[in-house]
C-alpha cells in the first residue's frame, strides 16, 4: 500500500487538529492510517499522511475535488494550495 503525503496551510491549527476524526472518516474510502502532522516551528502548515487503499479513488478525489470535498477542506480550515506526494 503506498503511503501519501499531503501539505498545506490551514487558518487555526489547533481547530484543525481537533477535526481529526472527520478527517479520518473523509479518507476512509480510499484511505487507512491518517496520521496528523504539524510544523515545529509553529507555522500554520501541517501535513497528513495516509495509506492509499484504493489509489483511483484518491486521484479522483485529489484531481477534481467536489463541491462537498471543497465544502469539507472549508470547515478544515484548509488554505490552498494543497500538494500532494505519492510513495514510489
């Protein structure tokens, strides 16, 4: 299973960190093993990574993201843009 990173900037990190289990329940589909990450430094980037269970789906979601994809990374606090690394 390839494991993807995913970077980005979010508006308040501890509002983000404590929607986890939303995260966790949005990856589900295609996704095991969220795990949350935050900068050292204090800066507002944070990343996640995950087990890819189901690789067309997550490029699917990553390459044209729905309005409730979109609506979601909102009350995540997420700023775009979001990069994505895939494990090769």
């Amino acid at each position: 299973m390839p494991k993807m990173v995913v970077t980005h900037r979010v508006r308040d990190v501890e509002q983000w960190v404590s929607l986890k289990a939303e995260r966790v329940a949005a990856f589900s589909p295609f996704a095991t093993n969220v795990t949350d990450h935050v900068a050292l430094d204090g800066s507002y980037t944070v990343a996640l990574t995950a087990d890819i269970h189901d690789m067309a789906a997550a490029q699917a979601v990553i390459a044209s993201p729905s309005p409730e994809v979109l609506a979601f990374e909102e009350r995540q606090g997420v700023i775009r843009p979001v990069t994505v690394y895939i494990e090769k």
